[in-house]
C-alpha cells in the first residue's frame, strides 16, 4: 500500500508541477515575445533570430520558475488531499512525514539537479548567447533596417539617416544623413539614392550615395563647405563583437571562484542558492500545506506566496550587501538559508507536538 500512496502522491505533486510551471512560462514567453516582434519590426533582431532569443529567454526563466513551481505545486496538490480528507485518510494508516517526503524527493532531486546546472551553466550561456545576437544584430544592421519616414540612428558614430523610401533592392531614395565629426563640425548630405557597400576592411562597410549635396561646417557660423557629387562614399565603424569585460552574471563558474571581487563572490553565492533554495521551498511545502479537512484548496497558497516573496527578498537583499561589502561573504547570504531552515524546522515540531513533548 505505501507503494500505490508514494506513486499516487508523486502523481499528483508532478503533474501539478508541470502545469505550474508551464502556465508561469508561457506567461512570461508572451510577454518577451512581444518584445521581440518589436525589435525584429525596428530592424534591432533578425528576423531567424528571434525564436533563438526566445529559446535562450526560457532557459533563464526555468531557473526561477522551476523552484516556485516545485513549492506552489506542493502546496496545491497536498492541499487538495487535505481538502477531500485523503491526506487524514493517509495518516490513519500510519504514513506520516516520511510517506510525503519520500515521493516528493523522487520528484525534488532531478529538479535541483536541473536547476543547480541552469544556474552555474546554462543561465550563464544564455545570457551570453542573448548578448552574441543582440551585438551580430547592431552589427549587420543596414537600409534594410530603416523605416521609410523615420529618423534612424545607425552606425557606432551614431549617425541620423532618414529615406523617403526603401525598393526591394535595399536602395534608398531622397536621403537625408546628419552625423557628428569631431566636437563642433556637423555633416549634413542630401542625395537622391543610397545604398550600402561591402569594402575590403571587414569591420567596415560604406556608406554609398548618389547625386546630392554635403553641407560641412560648425553651427552658428558662416564657415561652411558646400560640395556637390554625382557619387559619394561615406565609411562608417561596424560595431565591435568583442565584450570588453563580462558582467558577474554572465562570467564562467569558475572564474568567479577564483575571483576576489565581492560582485563575483555575491554572484556565485547567488548561483549555489539557488538550488539550495529549491529543496528547502520543497521541504516548508508540507509544513505549510498542512490545513484541515474541507477547508480551500487555496487557503493556505497567499501564505506560501508571501514566504517565498520574504525568501526571494531576503536572498536578493544579502546579494546586494555582500557586494556593497556590508556584510563578510562568509555570512553571504547563507544566513537566509540557515533562518528558512530553522523556519521549517520549527513549523514542523510545532504541527507535530515535539514542543508539548519537550516541556512535558
């Protein structure tokens, strides 16, 4: 019988978890989705990029969601057994805290597992890989990018082009181009045609346009270059893919590791948290799933939600100290962890009687 009751508990924990989590995902997929049409439509993504960034984006969010999917669905699906008197049921035949527990660690341990590599590796990956898109997209953005009738910053120099009208061909027609060179000296051209060209330096691409007129000179006064051309090449920097320095969020594990930095120090604890977090948000679960027979499914669950929105503040909160120096990275944020422990710890001596056993 212990064995129908764990695979029937397991059954119910899992299921409600993967509906959990599928439901927080999709929501926060739609949201990043349509942002991610908006910068495909202004030319700041390509277009076969787009489902690449939103497959990196729920591999960050899976980090997050898979704990709070663990805890909510713990506390739902226990909270039903009590609500149609299953889990008294259960009791009564003498399954107790190890009878829970036992079927939500076949379920809990491949998670942290998952979990603890999406937060050392995976999310780590993606952010870099969101970054690498993001850069090639600045990078090999041209007149295709350009929307007719609207002013459009390209280039690093952050030159201002407009164009009444963009063909198939990626030619531009009417164009108007302001750009900055030096601290005083404004560029204004006025063509009929442009269109951009390939050179032989691969970080550099030219802008080519055709009969028009180049204004030069600084504002304000008289001194100012007028120059007529039938065809005239303007070179501008393609924008680097080369990152200078990291973020702490997107450094390999063991760099930070091997770093003294209390950003990096903060970001690693961060990282090994999160995991940690997961079997201790599946441990309180039960505690606090606890109710009695017939009362809400969902009476308990706004408790739940503000212990986690407390553990996640906490956790963010000691991060936050560490890296301003406030507090000594041995501390870290490892004192939230001890304190949601002893939490559980005591919650589940008071709903066992352990503290009337002891003054007793």
């Amino acid at each position: 019988m212990t064995r129908i009751l764990d695979r029937y508990i397991f059954r119910e924990i899992a299921t409600t978890w993967l509906g959990v989590t599928m439901v927080l995902l999709l929501i926060l997929l739609t949201n990043q989705f349509a942002r991610i049409l908006g910068d495909v439509a202004k030319g700041k993504l390509p277009k076969n990029a787009a489902f690449d960034v939103i497959g990196l984006s729920a591999v960050q969010y899976l980090t997050i969601l898979v704990p709070i999917g663990l805890f909510l669905a713990t506390m739902l699906a226990l909270g039903r057994l009590y609500r149609d008197s299953e889990m008294p049921a259960m009791m009564a035949c003498r399954v107790g805290l190890s009878g829970i527990y036992r079927p939500l660690t076949w379920l809990m341990l491949p998670l942290v597992l998952a979990v603890a590599w999406l937060s050392i590796e995976g999310g780590p990956r993606a952010l870099t890989a969101i970054d690498r898109i993001g850069a090639e997209a600045r990078r090999e953005a041209d007149f295709a990018s350009i929307e007719p009738g609207r002013f459009t910053i390209i280039g690093p120099d952050r030159a201002v082009v407009y164009g009444n009208s963009v063909t198939p061909e990626g030619v531009m027609e009417k164009v108007f181009m302001q750009r900055r060179k030096g601290d005083d000296i404004i560029e204004v051209v006025i063509a009929e045609l442009g269109e951009m060209v390939e050179s032989d330096d691969p970080n550099v691409r030219l802008l080519v346009l055709h009969n028009g007129r180049r204004y030069e000179g600084v504002p304000g006064t008289t001194e100012f270059r007028v120059i007529e051309f039938a065809e005239h090449g303007i070179p501008y920097r393609l924008p680097s893919l080369v990152t200078p320095e990291p973020k702490p969020r997107a450094m390999a594990f063991m760099d930070l590791v091997r770093s003294d930095e209390p950003a990096h120090i903060a970001e690693m604890q961060w990282r090994l948290s999160i995991p940690l977090s997961t079997i201790l948000l599946a441990i309180l679960a039960v505690p606090l799933s606890r109710s009695q027979p017939r009362a809400g499914r969902y009476g308990r669950l706004a408790i739940g939600l503000l212990v986690f929105i407390i553990y996640l503040n906490m956790m963010s909160a000691a991060k936050a100290w560490i890296e301003q120096s406030s507090i000594p990275p041995a501390l870290g944020i490892w004192w939230v962890h001890g304190c949601v422990l002893l939490f559980t710890l005591g919650l589940l001596a008071v709903q066992n009687g352990v503290h009337k056993r002891i003054f007793r």
